[in-house]
C-alpha cells in the first residue's frame, strides 16, 4: 500500500491496481497547496474507480493529525481532549463523525486511533495523540473510538502495536528503545491493544520500536510479537499492517525493501511503504520478496495467508460500502474541545489582542496541517494583530513593545520540550504578567509560567475556536 507523489493519481498505481497493489495511502503532500477542496474524494475516486475493491487509507485520527481537513485544521479536537473530557460516549460520537466524513469521501481504511499510552512527556512523536497517559482510560477511549468509526463501515486500526508512549525517539527519525521490564509493559503498554481487538478492530499497526525486555528487532520485524503476542495471546485475526517502511526506524538498518520482507516474515500482512513516490520501492520489495523466498527465509505459505486476510479485508470494506450511511451530531466536536478546556484564572479580553503564534517545528505525522488561534479570534473581533516567532525571532521584547497597552495573547505548542519557545514565553510573562498563554499541545506548558492560561489540549479547529470563545467571553 504505496503513497505517491503530487495531487494526481499517477499511471503506475492505475497499473499496479491491475497487478495485485491492495491500494494507496494519502499523505498531506497530496493535498497541500491543491486548488480543489475536495482532493480526497477526487483521489479517492479515480483509484477505486479503477478497482472498486481497492483500499484507499489514510491517517485521519481527528485533532493534530489529519487529511481531510489539511489546510482548514480538524472539526474533531483529538484524542487527548477526549480523554481529558472522558466520556466514551462523546468519543464514540466522535470519531463517527470522522468515519461518515471519510465514506463521504470515499475512504475505506483510517489509519486510527493512536491508542499509545503516553507515559513519557518527553515523547517527541505521540503527545496529544494519545488519550492520555493512563492504561484504563486508553483502552476504553481506544474501544469506544473503534465502535464509533466502524460502525460507519470504515475500517479502523489500532497503532503503534505494542506501544510508542514511552518513547523519547520519534521513529521517523531514529530507532526507539524501551528497556521497560515486561510486567510493566504488560501493565502499561499492554491493555489498549487487548481492548482494541476485543473491541473487533479490524487492522492493528506495527511500529518501529524495539522492547527489549521481548525482542532485539523492532516490533515491525518481530515474530515474538507480531506472531506470539498480537496472534497467539491476543488472539489478533484481522490484518496487521506495518507502520511506514520509509521511516528510518526499519529504514535504516534494512532499507524499505529488505524491511518488507523480513516484516512479512514476521507477520505482517499489508506493507504500508510511506509517503515517497512508491513505484520504485513496490519493484524492489518484490524482488526483496522473491529473494527473501528462494533462499528460504520467507515461506510461501506465509505470503498466501496475508493476501489472504488482505483479500478479505478488501471484499469486506467494498461490501460496506453499499451500507446506509449512519446518523452523527454535526456539533460533536466544538461540544467536546469546549469540555476539554481548562482555564486558569482567564477572564475575557478587554478588547482586540496582540495575538503571537510560537510556530516550531512538526512531527512527520502532524506535517503541515493547519492551525490558528489568531484567526478565530479574528472572527469575534478579538484580534489587533498578529505576529509569529520563529526560533529565528523577532524577540518577545521587540513584540511586546508593539502591544502598547493591549491584551496579549501567546500560543505555543509543547514549548516544555522546545527551548527557544520556552524561553520566549517566559521573558514575555515577566516582561507582561498578564500575558495570556493558550497552550495548544501538551498541558504542561502551563507549568512554565504563572499568571492567566488556557489549556486546549491539541491545536484542532475545533481546539482554537473553543479557547477563542473562553477568551472572548462567549
């Protein structure tokens, strides 16, 4: 299951969807800067228009990370505000909103919900995407997430298998290590994917970390996990597919198409391959494949039981296709960021803010999907201007001496794990005590600093517009 570049589908995957390709990914490159607004349905369509049984994925898991609403910000505020707000009920209302958004658009496989256990605040990879940082409530979060989007009749699929919330690696980039002991890998890590699959998830996603406690390899590459925890204990009967093989935590070491082989080996049924154009890559992985067969060290026999469960996995969606499309609230998710919203000692602003934006760097996973909390502060006349700071500046006093006498408004993003926001933000509270600071990502950027706060926990549309409201009053 390739990506591809540009906002096209291009004539290699309509050929490839001839010769066995089980479909595509959608990747944010695929949408950005695209004129059309509906560039998910319209690539959605021309693939399954060539193979109505083809599987067209994408990562669409509400809040920081999403592909439907790429450049407008997600509707839905993400899992760390539902678990904050901890009603399964909303988040089962949730994420169906999300899975008739993406029948909608033609979308038979989410690449969600994250149900990593964020244990680990440093995580550079997870934060927000998680519901939270306890074992109990991300497996009923997790449950409730995968009920309510299938019951749309889009797939779901349960990831980082066996867990990326402890973490200070983000597996895009490098390899992650967990040298946790195994009780507490089975008590932490663990009991999200339990639930998934009692839950009837329909793909689990591996990932690019090793536990040591159980495996050298990374799970992707593990038979002890894939096989023996995921198959055999679990009892995992869907599809596993990997996490994306261009990721230097498997890409590195084996390169894509080594790491799909040996994944296959280990249990792997479907090859997520990335966001790079895949035609060259799906050529190599085959022949990796067909190497990795000659010399023994990936049977045969193993490659017919993944197209297998794929090959259902494919009949079933285009089956669930014809299915009436199922009744969700439309304001389900400005109801939810408003309940995950935590103020401190906030009251309305007196009039139009400065309003700064510390914009550092993003996850791959988050890319450059849209936020903004100038611009609906905008929309209820609480904005006298905007300014975004770079690590490269301008610097908070050259800022603040543009606010005069005005509200100033300071949103920032994780500045706990970014120096430079961090001590941006602390010399514009010192310098203005009445700074307001909205922290979009992680809550605890709110220990930074004293003085008035909001926490939205995640930077969805739906997030900003709720703290936009807190702050004007509404």
């Amino acid at each position: 299951m390739p990506g591809f570049t540009g906002t096209t589908v291009p004539g290699w995957v309509h050929e490839g969807l001839d010769g066995g390709l089980a479909g595509v990914c959608l990747y944010g490159q695929n949408l950005a800067g695209a004129a059309d607004p509906d560039r998910v349905p319209a690539l959605s369509g021309a693939v399954r228009g060539a193979r109505p049984d083809a599987l067209v994925a994408l990562d669409e898991e509400g809040g920081d990370v999403t592909r439907l609403e790429y450049r407008t910000g997600s509707s839905q505020p993400g899992n760390l505000a539902l678990g904050v707000l901890d009603d399964v009920e909303v988040t089962a209302a949730a994420a169906a909103a999300i899975g008739g958004a993406l029948r909608e658009a033609g979308v038979t496989v989410d690449l969600a919900p994250s149900v990593d256990v964020n244990s680990d605040s440093r995580n550079p990879v997870i934060g927000v995407r998680s519901f939270g940082g306890d074992p109990d409530l991300v497996s009923r979060h997790g449950a409730a997430w995968i009920r309510g989007l299938q019951s749309t009749g889009v797939a779901a699929t349960a990831k980082h298998f066996p867990g990326h919330g402890a973490t200070t690696v983000d597996s895009h980039l490098g390899l992650p290590v967990i040298d946790a002991d195994e009780d507490t890998f089975r008590s932490r890590d663990l009991p999200p994917f339990a639930a998934a699959v009692a839950a009837g998830v329909r793909l689990v996603m591996t990932s690019h970390v090793v536990f040591t406690a159980l495996d050298p390899q990374p799970a992707t590459l593990s038979r002890r996990l894939l096989g023996d925890l995921l198959r055999g204990e679990l009892g995992f009967t869907g599809v596993v597919v990997t996490d994306a093989l261009d990721m230097a935590g498997v890409r590195a070491a084996h390169g894509i198409p080594g790491a799909a082989a040996l994944s296959l080996a280990a249990g792997a049924d479907l090859l997520l391959v990335g966001a790079e154009d895949g035609e060259q890559h799906c050529a190599a992985i085959r022949a990796a494949v067909a190497d990795h067969v000659r010399a023994g060290l990936l049977p045969e026999a193993r490659l017919h039981e993944a197209a297998e469960r794929v090959a259902d996995l494919r009949r079933e969606l285009s089956a669930r296709s014809a299915w009436d499309p199922v009744p969700v609230a439309s304001d389900v998710g400005s109801r939810s960021a408003r309940g995950a919203l935590r103020l401190r000692s906030v009251l309305p602003l007196a009039g139009p803010a400065l309003v700064v934006e510390l914009r550092g760097e993003t996850n791959m996973a988050v890319g450059d999907a849209r936020w903004s909390l100038a611009e609906p502060l905008g929309e209820l006349g609480r904005l006298h201007e905007l300014v975004t700071v770079t690590a490269a500046g301008p610097p908070a006093d050259d800022v603040l001496a543009r606010a005069g006498t005005r509200p100033v408004v300071v949103a920032v993003r994780d500045a706990y794990r970014t120096p430079w926001q961090e001590r941006w933000l602390r010399r514009a509270v010192e310098r203005r005590p009445d700074t307001v600071t909205v922290a979009l990502g992680m809550p605890d950027d709110l220990g930074l600093v004293n003085g008035p706060a909001v926490a939205t926990h995640g930077a969805s549309r739906a997030c900003t517009r709720a703290a936009a409201e807190a702050l004007s009053g509404r």
